[in-house]
C-alpha cells in the first residue's frame, strides 16, 4: 500500500523538526469554535487582570508588598468567571475530538488520576457552603487542576499556527503594560514597582520565553527582535527587585543555550556578539548618561536591589512550616484551604515552594499526578528527537520546573495557560510517526 502526501504551500506549511514536519490541517467548525473559546477567555482574563492591578495599587499600603485580603471588584469576579467557563469549556471540546492514537500513551489514565487526587483535596477541604460559594473557584480548589483539560488544545498540532501568534500578541501586550506602568512609577520604590508591574512581569515571562526559544530564519526581523519581550522584563525586574525574577533569566539562557545544542547550532559567536554589546552599553551609558535624572533613578534601584541581594526569606519560613506539620501529614495533605502557624498567624497562602504547596493541601497523591501529568512530558520529549514545536515547549515546561522550587503554584491566571498550551504540544505525537507506527 502506498500513502502519498501532497506537500502543502510554504505559506501553509508549519514549523519542521527533526521529528518531522506538522502536517498542516483543513480548519473544521469544531477547530474555529475552540479558537473563539480560548480569545474570549484569554480576553475575559485580561479584563480580569486589570481589574485586580487596580484594587491592589488602590488597596495595598505603602509598605507592603503582598496582603491576601485585597477587595476585588464585581467586574473581576465576572471577568473571572467567564474566563474558567470558557477554557474549560474549550479545552473539554478538544478533549472530546482529540484522537487518543496521537497523544502521549497513558496519558489520559494519568490525567485521571489527576482529577481525583484533586477531588480528594477538595473533599478534605471544602463545606457544604463552601461548595455553593464563589470559593468553589479558589486558586487552591480544584478548578487549575480540572483545567488541565486545555492541554488538549496545545495537543494539536494544527493548533500551533493560532497559539503562537497567541503567544506573541500576549507578549507585546504585557511588554507595553511593563514599560508603561515604569513610566508611571513615581517614588521609585520596591512597594510602588511591585503594586504597578510585578503582575504583568509575571505573566510577560513565559510568551517571552516561547518567543526567546524559538528557532527563526538566519537575518530574519524575527530573530533580531526574539529576545526584545525578555530583555523587557529583565529591565522591569529590576525596578521591583525580585531576585526569582533574575534566576528565571539565567535559567532561560541555560536553556535556551541547551536547545542550541540540540538543534546542532553553533553558539559561540553569539554568545561572544552578546557579551561585546553588553559592555558596550554600560559604557555609553557611564560616559553619555551619568548624571542624568533617569541614571540616577536607575542607580538608587540598582543600589537597592543589590542592598537586599543577600536577604534569606526562605529559611525561617520552612523551619517554622515543620514546626507545625509533621511530616505524615504531608501524605495525603491538609486540603483545600489548609492553614499552617507562621509567626504565631494561621497562614492560609501556601509556601515559597510549589512542590510543598502541593503537598501541604492535597499531599502526595496530589504530588505524583500533578509530576506525571504536567512535568513529565516536557522531560520525556528532551530524552526523544523532537520537532521544533514540541523542542520549544519542553523548554518552558523546564523552565516551570525550576520556577515551581519557588512560590509558584498552578494557578487560574493568564501566565498559566501558556504552560498549559506546551505541555500540550509535549504529550502531541507527529501524524508522520503516527502513520509509521499504523503501517
């Protein structure tokens, strides 16, 4: 039997890899309809966003960099409703027409049992009233785990082409969001900077990092312009001081130097080009801007920052964590909305480690199915000979690996669907290896 593929235009065609190509598609009414779905949700969640920006800048002291009991408005609760009903929503359709033949085998298995550790978390957590609140969607219930659905979407490889335009129109946004919001910025405080762009520094990260990932034509206004977005953020993390911030952009290069090798490019010019402008730079800047009032702006942050560089604020949180649980309480953990002594307060926002975060509410169970169903993958596609797409995801899902070691937490905000879009793209099987494997 003979299967001959008629090659598609170059416009139509997508990226190639050394797994081989991804087969463009015709759009099906199904397709369009999940396209609309996921814009009007990542629109809803927008809205979203900008409301809670404004009551924390209205809400939050002068003083403080963080206080969970911020006033959100009723246009934050609608925004926020309507962008889980519509991701879910999208990402249960893709679920439905996705064929399982082309996924990652036993995934779907592991995606279950996902969903009842979840249910176990909420079931040791929740009140009946509980259940018939808006509390129902708490970031520690079980909606970020139910809408691991959205992976499905991702999982699609005639997907890519709208998800990546995706990707990059998020990452103009928030960078304009960025630069805007330092312009606004009046005292030049940490409490300031973190109130008016820590949050769209937190979602600019990871559609910077796709963007800084990929591979583009030699020349091409693509690959001078791919690491704008991150350069972006790295200029705004500066201003709130949040070291994370700058172990996230190591850790970007490391990776991004990773995907070279595998993609058998030669980096050492680049990587010399990169160190000659960089001192090129903070020469023109020392000679030509000094004394300027945006330099010493620039100077006093710097002088901040680098005055807290050394600051632990991490120790003392995790001694006090397992003064209070004893370590068989991790087991199956504490359940949604578990609280722990801090400092003599019943702290209910988790730890500055995800990984324990997951364990403190719903334990190992939890733990296991969130590695298999979300880690995993990225790690098993760096061990295969992936294509392109798939290569540049696994790199964000390893980037979410090393930011999880610290406050992150799977959550129901704009800067989580990106990852769930590539872990997408991770659990995908290319068609041409799929029909190999049938013949």
């Amino acid at each position: 039997m003979n299967i001959n593929v008629q090659p598609a235009p170059i416009g139509e065609m997508a990226e190639t890899g050394r797994g081989g190509p991804f087969l463009p598609e015709r759009r099906t009414g199904t397709e369009r309809l999940v396209f609309a779905l996921i814009a009007l949700g990542m629109i809803a969640s927008f809205v979203g966003f900008l409301s809670y920006e404004q009551a924390l800048k209205e809400q939050l002291k002068p003083d403080q960099l963080y206080n969970s009991n911020i006033v959100k408005p009723q246009l934050y609760y609608i925004a926020h409703g309507c962008q889980l009903a519509l991701m879910l929503a999208a990402g249960l359709i893709a679920l439905v027409f996705t064929n399982f033949r082309a996924i990652e085998r036993g995934y779907l298995l592991r995606l279950l049992l996902l969903f009842g550790a979840a249910t176990l978390m909420t079931v040791r957590g929740y009140s009946l009233s509980d259940f018939l609140s808006t509390r129902l969607v708490d970031a520690t219930g079980p909606f970020p785990f139910l809408l691991a659905t959205v992976v499905f979407i991702g999982a699609r490889n005639s997907n890519w082409k709208f998800l990546g335009r995706l990707m990059v129109i998020t990452a103009v946004v928030f960078s304009v969001l960025t630069l805007v919001g330092i312009a606004g910025l009046r005292t030049f405080t940490r409490q300031e900077a973190v109130a008016s762009i820590a949050g769209a520094l937190n979602v600019l990260y990871w559609p910077a990092s796709w963007i800084a990932l990929r591979q583009y034509p030699r020349r091409s206004v693509a690959s001078r312009m791919q690491f704008l977005p991150m350069i972006v953020y790295s200029f705004g993390s500066l201003f709130v001081q949040t070291r994370l911030n700058f172990v996230m952009v190591f850790a970007l290069m490391g990776v991004y130097a990773y995907l070279q090798y595998r993609r058998n490019r030669r980096q050492a010019l680049g990587w010399i080009l990169a160190v000659v402008i960089s001192i090129w730079c903070i020469l023109f800047a020392s000679i030509f801007v000094k004394n300027t009032r945006a330099f010493d702006r620039l100077s006093e942050v710097a002088d901040a920052f680098s005055a807290r560089m050394d600051d632990d604020t991490r120790t003392g949180q995790l001694v006090a964590f397992f003064d209070d649980i004893a370590p068989q309480e991790l087991f199956l953990g504490r359940g949604s909305f578990a609280t722990w002594n801090w400092g003599g307060v019943a702290w209910n926002g988790g730890t500055d480690v995800g990984y324990l975060s997951l364990l403190l509410y719903g334990g190992v169970p939890l733990l296991l199915a969130y590695f298999t169903t979300h880690l995993l993958p990225g790690i098993t596609v760096l061990r295969s000979r992936p294509n392109e797409i798939q290569l540049v995801a696994a790199g964000v899902v390893l980037l979410w690996i090393i930011r999880m070691f610290s406050s992150s937490y799977p959550g129901l905000s704009l800067e989580y669907f990106p990852l769930l879009f590539c872990v997408g793209a991770c659990i995908s099987r290319d068609p041409m290896h799929l029909a190999r494997r049938l013949l």
